[in-house]
C-alpha cells in the first residue's frame, strides 16, 4: 500500500512561510525497511499530515523513530516556492531530487 505523503504534506505547505517540506528516509517499523517518506518542519517540529493523520512531534522524536537520517540517503528541504516550483517542473509531488529505495 502506498502513502499519500509527498501530495498530502505538499498540499498543506502552499502558501506557509516559515516551513520546510522534507524529503528523505525512513524506516518502516512494520518490516525495518527503508522507504521514501515525506514531512513538514518548522522549528524543533515535524508535521505528517499523510494517510489522513495529523501527526505533530518533536523533531528529535520522529527522527529516532524513523532511524532518520538512514545512511547513505540525503535529506531534502524545500520551502513553499521551492516546492512549488519543482512540483509544476516535474509534474508530481515528488520525490524530486532523490531516489528512495521504495
């Protein structure tokens, strides 16, 4: 089953100053898989809004839960125009600058 985060969480930094949209890693806890997966910062937290959730937590707290950053991957970081911009160029949500493992 695929997650809807790349769309959902973009979808909810239109317009938002002050915020990143992060593209990276993560563990799937499920099966201790790496996957592609996407969120909001802004500060010290993470917003999810992927899967119909509304995740808030601390930064430090979702990075430990997800074994985030998962080596060798990079992590991505965008604000709203960035994301904008990248999202009409390529015609997707994204990911855009990486190639997650699944």
């Amino acid at each position: 089953m695929a997650g809807d985060c790349y769309a959902a969480n973009g979808r909810w930094m239109i317009g938002k100053d002050g915020y990143q949209l992060v593209h990276g890693v993560a563990i799937l806890p499920r099966d201790g898989k790496p996957f592609g997966h996407c969120w909001i910062e802004k500060g010290n937290q993470v917003l999810d809004f992927s899967n119909g959730k509304k995740v808030k937590l601390p930064k430090k707290l979702f990075y430990e839960l997800g074994n985030i950053p998962v080596k060798p991957h990079k992590l991505y970081k965008y604000n709203w125009e960035e994301m904008g911009k990248l999202m009409v160029r390529n015609g997707h949500w994204g990911p855009w600058d990486s190639k997650p493992p699944r």
